[in-house]
C-alpha cells in the first residue's frame, strides 16, 4: 500500500582544501597588502630616506677617496728628497732645467 519513502539526508558538502587554504590567505593577505599601499606617507618617507642613505654612502665613500690622497702625501711629505722638492718648488718658485714656470694669480688673491 503505502511504500516507504525513504528520506534523503543532506550530503556534506566537499570542499577543495586548497581552496580553502587560498581563501584564507586572500582573507589576511590582501588587507595587509591595502593597508601597506595605503599609507603612502610611509612609502614616500622610506624612498627619501634611501635617498638621503644612497648621499652620505656617497659622501662617506669620497671622504675616504680623500683620506688615501692625503696619507699617501703624507707618506711623499715624509721622505725628505720629495719635501725638499717640493718645498723649493712651491715656496722659492725653482724649477728643473727645461722646464717653465707659470704664476696665476686669481682675483683676491695675495702676492
């Protein structure tokens, strides 16, 4: 007489893992990515920042350009032969056999 309906059950819906996993990270990833991109400020702080580091490295770098020249004449001043030489050169205006000297003054300048 009467058949029996048998009722259905609700299957559990399957859900792909890696998806999952995909939604969860875009849940945390991309608001942190709009917070960073937002605060522009911050961004532009940092680029000046670097820029201001990428001069004194420049800076730092030309220095120590200028404190091998100067330790190298040092060393030349030390050696008596050069000092004399130079010596003559600069204060007593002497010069080698064949060779001419030129004096510039510039405006402002003492004789």
């Amino acid at each position: 007489m009467f058949s029996r309906r048998r009722r259905r059950t609700a299957r559990p819906v399957r859900r792909n893992p890696v998806l999952q996993f995909i939604k969860i990270i875009a849940l945390f990833v991309v608001p942190f990515i709009l917070w960073m991109f937002a605060d522009l400020p911050l961004l532009n702080k940092y680029f000046s920042i670097k820029s201001v580091r990428d001069q004194r490295k420049a800076e730092v770098q030309k220095l120590q350009d200028e404190i091998a020249a100067k330790k190298i004449e040092k060393e030349q001043l030390s050696d008596s032969q050069f000092a004399d030489e130079a010596l003559a050169r600069e204060r007593f205006q002497y010069v080698k056999p064949g060779e001419k000297l030129y004096l510039i003054q510039m405006e402002g300048e003492e004789k």
